[in-house]
C-alpha cells in the first residue's frame, strides 16, 4: 500500500489539535514535564490592541472562549495571568476597540469569556487571542472555529518566561 506525504496542510492542522484540545489527554499535569512552549501563529497579532481592558464579558455575549495557561517544562498552571482577546463577531469588527478585552486566569490558569457569536472574516471564522505582559514571552494565537455555527473556542497556552 503506498502512504502519501503529509501535507503542511495537515502537519498544521495536527500540530494544532495537539496544541488546542487540552480534552483529548496529550496535556495532562502529570505528563506535563518538558512541556514546549505555544508558538505564535502567523496572523494572531493582526489588529491588536496593546493594554485592551480587563472586563467581564465582551459586548451582549453567547460564545465562550475559554483555555488555560500554563508554564513551559513543568506545566504547572499559571494564576494572575492576562489574556486579552478580540474577534469579527455579529456586534462588530476585529478592529473595533468594543470588540476586544482581556481576562485573568484563576488558581488553575484558567480563563473564560463571553463574547458575541464569532463570525467569518476573510472566510473564516477564527478568534484572537494574546499573551501579552512582561513575566513571559508574548504569544499571539489566531484559532480556526471547526464550524461558523460553534458557541465555544477552547486554548492553550504554555508559557516560556521571558
């Protein structure tokens, strides 16, 4: 049987399974040593806002983007940290200052936010999301949605000081 090359395509799209589905058991706390550092994603810094405010909810909300930050080699779960996040969604663009804020994660590194319903941009429909304060290295994410019609956006960050 002739096996075909995998394609970058498909390398990226395995590489960010593995980095974005925390459910599926490749992160665990107790396999978390040696644990690389999130890379940033090409495009995940495209309408930044430096210092978004910290807030409860993004607009009238609907869809949670949630996740967990944790510290390269060790994995331990990292409390206090900013996540700030932004996207195209039925309340505004990407680039409007309304669309965008931040969150901190709790005692087990994790965030959430409610936001309004993600919507396609330039055809896809993908969030924003960013690491941005001095304690760590900066860290832009631009996650695709599995489908326009999904509620929730789930992450991971893991964090090489800087």
């Amino acid at each position: 049987m002739k096996t075909s090359p995998m394609t970058r395509r498909a390398a990226l799209a395995l590489g960010g399974a593995a980095v974005l589905t925390p459910a599926s058991g490749l992160l665990r706390p107790a396999q978390a040593a040696g644990l690389a550092a999130t890379p940033t994603m090409r495009g995940g810094s495209n309408n930044y806002r430096p210092d978004a405010p910290i807030v409860e909810r993004i607009g009238g909300g609907g869809f949670w983007m949630t996740g967990t930050v944790r510290r390269a080699g060790d994995g331990a779960p990292l409390e206090g940290q900013r996540i700030q996040m932004w996207a195209h969604t039925t309340e505004g663009h990407e680039r409007d200052a309304h669309s965008h804020g931040a969150t901190l994660t709790d005692a087990n590194g994790v965030f959430r936010m409610d936001m309004p319903q993600i919507v396609p941009a330039f055809g896809q429909a993908h969030g924003h999301l960013a690491y941005d304060s001095p304690e760590f290295k900066t860290v832009f994410l631009r996650p695709l949605l599995a489908s326009p019609s999904d509620t929730t956006l789930n992450v991971e960050f893991v964090l090489e000081p800087a």
